[in-house]
C-alpha cells in the first residue's frame, strides 16, 4: 500500500539502524557500551531538582489547557531576559516563539524563508538537515568539511555557493563533532552574508537567511567561547533565525521546550505555521522553565554540575584514544570543545580481522567495533558525509565513568587482533 511520494521517500535514521545492532547485542545477553545517542541517561544526568519540582507545581495549579501560540508570555519574557543577562542579546518577547523542543522550529524555519527547490547550504557532518530539507521540498548544496578545521565550515566553503542558496543552517557547537566557531571563522561566514544580502536588497531579491543552531551553546568547556553572528556583525540580525532550547543544557530532552528568535516577520509567520500543527510546549512544562531561567543561582550551580561531569568524560574518552595513537594504532580524536560529542577517528580500512576477513566498508568497522569491544558509536555517514569517511561521532551522555577503563581494555583488545 502506498503513501505519499514524500512519506516513500524519507530515509531511516541511520542511528535507528545502529541503535537495532545494540538491541540485538543485547538481547544475546552482552554488554554494550552504548555511546551512539544524543541523549542523557537520566538517572546519572537528571534534570535540575528546581526545573522538577516547577513542574509538578504547574500541573498542581492546573496549567493544563491550550497555551499561547507563541508561547506562554511569562516564558517568553523569562527567555528575553536570559538572552540579555547570559549573552548581551536584546529580543524582546514578541521576537521568540516557544516549541516543543527545538525540532518543530527548525522544521517551521525551513518552510517559513523558503520556496519549493529553494536551495539550502549545509556543512556536512551536521545534524538532520538532509531530513528538513527533504521534508520542505527544497535542495540542498552540501559542503563537506575537513577534519584540519574542526569539521566547521570556513567562508572559503560557503563562498563559492553565496550567490545561489536562500537559506545557511548553521550550528554551533555541532552535533557530531562537540566543536565549535572560532570568532574570526564565523565572522568571515556573516560578512559574506551581509554582503550577499547587500546584493539582493539592491535587486529586491527575497533576502539570504540563516539558521543558527545554538542548541549546545552553554555546555562549552575550558577556553572555548560560544559566539553567534549577531553579536560579531549586527547586520546579521535582520538575517539570522537562532535555535535554542533546554534540552541539552538542562538534559532535559523529553520536556521538549524549545525557543526560536530573530527578525519578528518570520518569527510571526513561524507561529502561524505551527499553531496548525500543534507543536507547542506543553503548558506546564512552560510555565515551569520560565520560573526555573530566573532563578540565577540554580541555573549557574546547575551548569557547573553538568558540564564539569560532561568535560570530565570527554577528557577521560580523548585521553584514551591519544593513548591508543601513541601506541600506534589507528586511532585519533579532536580535542573537545562542547557539548556531548567527541570526534574519533578509526582508520581501519583494509585491516584483517582474527577470521581473515577484510574490513572493507566503514559499516563493517562500525560492526567490528560493536563486536569485539562492545563500543557503539555512529560513523558520520549518519550525518550526511560520503560513506567512506573514517570518522566517527562518540556521546556521552549515558556513560558511566567508571566504565571508561574498561571500555578502552577491551577497544585496546580488539584494534590489536587487527592485521
Ligand atoms: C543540533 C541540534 N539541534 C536540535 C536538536 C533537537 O532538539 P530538541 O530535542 O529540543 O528537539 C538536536 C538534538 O539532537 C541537535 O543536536
């Protein structure tokens, strides 16, 4: 029986196709090291006790019919406020709108700036933008990043497709990679922006938008500094849609609140949009963040919290793969910046495994992997990279520290049956 052309023709997540080894892995009794998920144990990263406990209130106080289009006032305001205090930016309330979680807004993005066939940049590896920009009928101009840059694009990639597309989506820290823009990388990105846009404006050319992921932005480690193009360029700001949200900085995926804002014509359109498809936050879960923003001392001491127990494994995880290059196997890793992702990298093309067979695909390292040293992780092909791409995204939001040795003892075991 068919469905639409569309509904045939979307992709199967190939984490989903990962995540269904594991499951099998498990079901035979083994244990894995399931490092493939963009998401949080919740019972070794709980959300904040503060974020909880609002929550339930709010059900308690009955906030549980329809909530504004937009987004619960007391919410937007509180988020207009933390934008200001937490990162210099001046929105007001009516320039954010509220979703559940920030996938319906990027969603609402997409179909908001562009046409059918409009075109659409994105850095590959990247997270789900093949997906909108399929699911918004558009086209996309891929850009593959290289690994001597952090896997961020440079204005030299985007350069040469400026005249040509009508929408950047950006991220910032990305998911795969934990990296992030340098001041100066970003900088080059929005003036070629600014100066497209100059262009168009002169021919009254619907203007070249960009959308900026900054999902991950708070759980930067070390000397990393989180940047965004409207406080490096403020002409970016009739131009640049941000996406925001709880999910990540307070591990709080499934509460599914989320924040877009930028220029208030589209944010407006953007309501509009998913008013029809109902993708609002919960009500409840609303009125509880905006309470739980305000408060600054448990905001900050929850933050210490997170990205000290984040950076600590993504040290511990980065240590162990220079250990295993020192040692001369084919190994590597970028050095972390943010978020939950370390960039590994298994060079194993071509190696005989102990029955003589030759790994020839990276889906049959990744398989290699999964088998021998019960490590799960998602090769970047996942991300939308050609398949032959040797590296590998490794989260840790569900590991365990004590884990960690046991889980290089057996990687260390399995690189060194190759030959
Ligand atoms: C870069 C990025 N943006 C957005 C999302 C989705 O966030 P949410 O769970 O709030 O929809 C994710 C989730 O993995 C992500 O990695």
């Amino acid at each position: 029986m068919k469905t639409s052309t569309l509904a045939e023709g979307l992709k199967g997540s190939e984490i989903i196709k990962i995540a269904g080894e594991v499951n099998a892995l498990k079901a035979q009794g083994e244990v894995v090291y399931n490092q493939t998920i963009g998401d949080f144990d919740s019972s070794i990263f709980p959300i904040p006790k503060e974020l909880k406990s609002a929550i339930v209130d709010a059900y308690n106080d009955d906030q549980t019919n329809y909530p504004q289009a937009n987004g619960m006032q007391p919410l937007r305001e509180s988020v207009s406020n933390y934008l200001s205090r937490r990162l210099g930016l001046d929105y007001a309330s009516d320039e954010i709108l509220i979703s559940g979680g920030a996938r319906p807004l990027i969603y609402a993005i997409y179909q908001t700036v562009l046409d059918v066939n409009d075109k659409v940049l994105y850095p590959v590896p990247s997270w789900n933008n093949d997906a909108y920009t399929y699911l918004a009928r558009n086209r996309a101009v891929v850009v593959e990043t290289k690994a001597e840059n952090k896997f961020m694009p440079t204005a030299d990639d985007i350069k040469p497709h400026i005249q040509d597309v009508n929408l950047i989506a950006l991220c910032s820290p990305l998911n795969p990679t934990g990296t992030t823009f340098t001041k100066n990388g970003l900088l080059e990105v929005c003036e070629l922006v600014v100066k497209e846009n100059k262009r168009r404006a002169s021919l009254d050319l619907k203007p070249l938008y960009v959308l900026y992921d900054q999902i991950y932005w708070q759980l930067t480690y070390n000397e990393t500094k989180h940047y965004n193009p409207v406080e490096l360029l403020a002409e970016m700001r009739d131009y640049t849609i941000f996406v925001d949200g709880i999910s990540k900085v307070f591990a709080a995926t499934g509460v599914r609140v989320g924040w877009a804002f930028g220029p208030k014509h589209v944010i407006d359109k953007m309501k509009a949009m998913l008013s029809h498809i109902g993708a609002w936050s919960p009500k409840a879960e609303q009125m509880a963040t905006a309470k739980y923003l305000k408060n600054d001392v448990a905001v900050s001491t929850y933050l210490t919290h997170i990205k000290s127990e984040l950076s600590f494994r993504l040290v511990e995880f980065y240590k162990g793969f220079t250990s295993l290059k020192a040692k001369g196997y084919n190994v590597n890793a970028i050095e972390p910046e943010a978020a939950l992702y370390l960039t590994v990298q298994f060079d194993l093309i071509g190696k005989k495994t102990p029955s003589r067979e030759e790994l020839t695909t990276i889906k049959e390292v990744t398989s290699y992997l999964l088998n021998e040293a019960k490590l799960a992780i998602v090769p970047f092909y996942a991300f939308g990279t050609s398949r032959d791409s040797n590296w590998f995204r490794l989260s840790v939001g569900t590991s365990k520290k004590e884990e960690i040795s046991t889980i290089f003892e057996l990687l260390e075991n399995a690189l060194r049956k190759l030959s």
